[in-house]
C-alpha cells in the first residue's frame, strides 16, 4: 500500500506507474518481512542500512513529523548484525531493480 505522500504526488503529477507493478510489492514486501523479524520499524531499517556504508557520509533524512523525525534520529541505535545484512543482501539479489 503506498503512503499518503506518494498518493498526493501521482495525483498532482501521475509518474508513479512504474513503482505500481508485482516486483516492487515483492521487493517492499521482502523488506518489512525483515524489518518484522528483527522487531525494527522500516524506515530506522532504512535508515540505518544507509549509515552502515562505508561510502556514505552523510545520511539525508525527510520528515514530516515528530515521530518521523525521532525514528530517523534514533535509527543510530539500531544494532546492525551480519544475519540482518546478509538477509537485506538476499531481498535485493531477489529483486534487484523492481522499479526501472
């Protein structure tokens, strides 16, 4: 099920069609699966995972509320371990581009 913003932004400009297909439903399906095992809200999933790279220097975060705001500041905490990294590789292996 898309979210609120993504609904409001195919309404004003329609370009959402290619993230609407069975391949990115897998794909987001596989990774809340992952976030459900490991007791992890997605986007602190998310957010951590980018934190994690070693080419990253800095994570870009957008919230809208407080409590977006306080998922993506406390996804720091989130305990990254080689079982969850190893999982998150598999989902991608599985869909690696579901929405080209």
């Amino acid at each position: 099920m898309p979210c609120r913003r993504s609904l409001r932004r195919k309404a004003l400009f329609n370009r959402l069609r290619r993230h609407e297909n069975p391949q990115t439903n897998r794909a987001i399906e596989s990774y809340l699966a992952i976030a459900r095992k490991h007791g992890l809200d997605p986007s602190q999933m998310a957010n951590r995972f980018v934190t994690t790279r070693p080419f990253v220097t800095s994570n870009i975060i957008g919230a809208t509320t407080m409590e977006q705001l306080k998922l993506a500041v406390t996804s720091v905490d989130v305990k990254w371990t080689g079982e969850l990294e190893k999982e998150i590789d598999a989902a991608h292996l599985d869909q690696p581009n579901p929405a080209p």
